[in-house]
C-alpha cells in the first residue's frame, strides 16, 4: 500500500535515481524504464496511471487490511470483501494493461521494445496480481454459496 502512495506523488520515475542505491530502486527505475506511463511524460506520471494509482492506494489499502484481519480474526464480513476486493484487482489490472492500446501512441508508446523486459517485468510482474486475486475470488464466491445453502436448508 505505501508503494502505491508513493507512486501516486513520487510522480517522476527519475526522481528514483536521487534515492539511496538500493536494489528496490534500481528495480522500480527498470520498471519505469520498461513501462513509460510512470514518467515519460515530461517528467509526469500518465493520468490514467494516477488515477489507478490512487484508487489502488486509498480504496485497496485499507480494504486489504480489512480483509486480512477478517481472515485472522474469522469474521463474517471477510468473504464479500475479498469478492469486492478481488473484483475491483481484476479489474483494475485489466484496465491498467488494456488503456495503452487506446491511448495516442499506443503500445509503442508505452511499453519498452526489449521483449526480456516485456515479457520478464510487464508480464512476469503482473502475472501474480491477475493469479492470486482469481483465486482468491473463486474461493470467497463458494464460500459465500455454501453459506447461502446452510441458511435455505435452515429454513
């Protein structure tokens, strides 16, 4: 969640190379450097990323930390809250990777045109956060269905 505030006002990715040299900058600097719309946009991130950025960090937040504490704590809230979470993830992933292509310059002007760091950073990075939230929704979705069939069978 912290590094999607920072993301949302550290808005300019070279900024990254006055922070100390730690191997999380080098990699968010090959991660701006790959995907252009965090900051080649003389020296701005790409609104539509802002605007994802910040829903990421003000809604998701705190709705992650909603969820696992439901889940540790085993309350009854924590199932439709991971749908809704989950959700808004698929969701917000797939409009994150589809918006380039119905932007001015399309995937070209976006994405880096090594194919190593497409497919290792842009694919490989943002694969776990396509698997884990389906998985998670699947498993919410019967959990909320099998609640639903206790309480038909209780009446």
């Amino acid at each position: 969640m912290l590094q999607e505030v920072r993301n949302v006002y550290s808005t300019d990715c070279r900024a990254v190379d006055a922070m100390r040299s730690t191997t999380v900058s080098h990699r968010y600097l090959m991660y701006c450097n790959l995907d252009y719309r965090y900051g080649d946009y003389g020296g701005m991130m790409e609104s539509g990323t802002t605007a994802m950025e910040a829903i990421t960090a003000l809604i998701d937040g705190p709705l992650c930390i909603l969820v696992a504490y439901g889940a540790v704590h085993d309350h009854s809230y924590r199932y439709p809250l991971q749908i809704v979470l989950c959700v808004m993830q698929l969701y917000g992933l797939t409009w994150f990777t589809l918006q380039p292509m119905f932007s001015d310059t399309g995937l070209v002007g976006h994405f880096s045109s090594d194919p190593v760091l497409f497919w290792v950073v842009a694919v490989g990075c943002n694969a776990p956060w396509a698997i884990c939230p389906s998985i998670l929704l699947v498993d919410a979705f019967y959990k909320c269905c099998k609640s639903f069939q206790r309480l038909e069978s209780v009446k």
